[in-house]
C-alpha cells in the first residue's frame, strides 16, 4: 500500500474512510515496529521506513507507544502530571513531523511549514508557562489529580483511570488534534491546489493572535499571584493592586474581566481555527478531522468544570464573579468588573425620569 492515499480533489482529502482508515485499521499499524527494529540502528533504512510509512499512522503509533511510558513514570514517581509535562511538546512534534516528511517526499509545504512554526511558538509559550508553575510532572503534581484521587479513594480504580485516561486517551488526543495538519499534506499532492493565499494568511495570524491573548492572561495571572502571595507573607500591598482586590484570592482584572478563563479561551480557539482552516480547504463544513478538536474541547469543559468546583469552595466571592463573567465568552450586556462591583449603585432609569 503506498504511504499516501491518492486523492482528486480537496473533498476527498477529508475523506476518512479514504485518507486515514485504510493505514489505522490494518495490519500496517502492528507491524511498523517489526519494520523499525528490523531497520535497527542503520540511518538509512529507518529513514526509508519513515518515508515510506504514512505520516498520520506513524503520529499515531508514536502516541500509542510512549502511553505506557506515562503510566510507568507515573506509578514510579506517584505523580501523575507526567502527560502534562510534555503536553507543550507532543503537538508540536507531531505538526513539524507532518511538514519534514512532506518536504524529504518533495511536497509543496508552505501551509505545513506555517503550521510548524506557529507549533514552535505554541510550544515556547505554553512550556515557559507550565515551569514557572513547578513544571507539572517534573516537579510539582496538577492540583487537580490528588482531588480525583481522593474522589475515587480506589487504588485500582485510578490506575485503570491513569491508563485509559490520563496516559492513553490524552496521549492520543494530543496527537489528533494536529490532524488538520495531515490534511494540508494530503492537499499538498493535489497540483490545482492554490499557494498560500490570503485565506491561509488569515488563519494563520488568528492563530499568532490567540497565542498572544494567552500571553497576556498568564502574565496577568502571574502577576496577581505574586502579588497576592507577597500580601499574605507580608502585608506588602503591589503596585497596581489594592489591599481589597488581594484579600479576594483570583483575579478579575485585564482579560479576566472580560471572562473567567482567558487563557482556556485562546488555547481551545487556537485548535478549532486550525481545525476551521482544514475545512476550508477541503470545502468541508466538517470533517474526520474534527475529532481531535472536539475532543480538546470536551476535555477542557470537563476540567474548567473542576478548576472552578474548587475555586468557588475556596473563594467565598467566586460564585458572583462566576454569575456576572462569562467562562468562555464575554457577557457584553453585564459591566465585567468582577466581584468588586458589587456594591456599585444603579444607574437612574433615564426614561422614567423623562
């Protein structure tokens, strides 16, 4: 079978049953690793496997490989943020996967190499944020994995969830939400296929433009946090803030007045424009690709449901910021400035004093 599906036309690249299916639910999958280890440590014929392997199978094996990694690490180091320390890197790699075979194949790659760059920039962004956190992971656990583990008080139990979920499901998924990525190389066979244009442009400066959203919500966050920590040890009230925007305990300033989770915002818009940006170029509303996305977005709805569960048991005011922000999107017809207008008095109805 050869390494790429000859398609036609833009359609059929989203064409799963025609594009993905016939290299995932074969044999193909089972025997690449007999293909790798019979190549050995002979450069050549391990990039002769690589080439002549499709580049979506070959992210998704790689996926499938390094989850029992995860588990294993994180029964050794009883901490299990393991998926989350690389969770900055794993997309990035599979995106500039996608853009290196299709130049050593000799495919246009002007989309693909756009797409790695912006992983890069992604990956940058995201890693810097998660090791001035404790580096998840490496060092400090995601606070919210010792809740679950508390939640489910089973050890059995939340070893079969660390194994399906936390190291299987979120390894796969953090491979598929770069099969959009697959698409623009399946597209890069098809000689009608127009150059980068004025469409790619803009997808791709809306995706530089959510990283940089979540650039400046982390360093708002940041900031308050340090603030806030400095109060609590000293009494020291930062610049910029006052005694009573500190004794809340979260922010509800800069993007955060605007809604609840900034920084979520951008990075589930990050993926679905990218997603978009896929279906636009196979003339699709929607397609096979849009799992991964999905899935994304699922996952986020599942731990900003968590994040905020405990946020409104530790921070009495955090209901009302939860009732007047929105989480995701902004309530433009509610002033968003946060627990603290409350005691805002209301305006006079201007018709009735007409």
């Amino acid at each position: 079978m050869l390494a790429f599906p000859p398609i036609l036309s833009p359609e059929e690249a989203a064409q799963f049953n025609q594009t993905l299916a016939p290299y995932v639910f074969s044999s193909q999958i089972l025997e690449l690793p007999a293909r790798v280890a019979e190549a050995g440590t002979d450069l050549q014929s391990l990039l002769e496997v690589y080439l002549a392997t499709n580049p979506m199978l070959t992210a998704i094996a790689f996926a499938l490989a390094i989850s029992p990694l995860f588990v294993l690490a994180a029964e050794i180091r009883r901490n299990y943020s393991q998926v989350d320390c690389w969770w900055s890197i794993l997309p990035t790699i599979y995106n500039v996967h996608f853009y290196v075979w299709a130049l050593l194949n000799g495919l246009p790659t002007d989309r693909l190499q756009t797409v790695g760059l912006f992983s890069i920039a992604w990956s940058i962004r995201l890693t810097f944020n998660y090791w001035r956190k404790g580096g998840y992971g490496w060092g400090a656990e995601d606070y919210r994995w010792p809740i679950l583990r508390e939640w489910i008080n089973n050890r059995f139990l939340f070893f079969v969830f660390d194994v399906v979920f936390i190291a299987f499901t979120q390894s796969l998924l953090l491979c598929l939400i770069t099969a959009p990525t697959y698409i623009f190389a399946l597209l890069a066979q098809l000689p009608e296929t127009p150059a980068f244009d004025v469409a790619d442009l803009v997808f791709s400066r809306l995706l530089i433009f959510y990283i940089l959203i979540e650039i400046v919500a982390d360093e708002q966050q940041w900031r308050y946090q340090q603030a806030k920590y400095t109060f609590k040890d000293s009494g020291v009230v930062t610049e910029g803030y006052d005694k009573e925007d500190l004794e809340r305990g979260f922010v509800v300033s800069g993007l955060w007045s605007l809604v609840r989770h900034p920084n979520f915002a951008a990075e589930q818009a990050i993926w679905l424009t990218l997603y978009a940006w896929s279906a636009y170029r196979t003339h699709t509303y929607a397609n096979w690709a849009g799992v991964g996305t999905f899935g994304y977005l699922a996952l986020f709805q599942g731990s900003t449901w968590l994040t905020e569960k405990l946020s409104a048991g530790k921070y009495p005011e955090y209901t009302e910021y939860q009732a007047r922000v929105g989480k995701f999107i902004p309530r433009w017809s509610v002033t968003a400035k946060g627990p603290t207008a409350k005691n805002e008095k209301p305006k006079p109805d201007v018709k009735k004093e007409e």
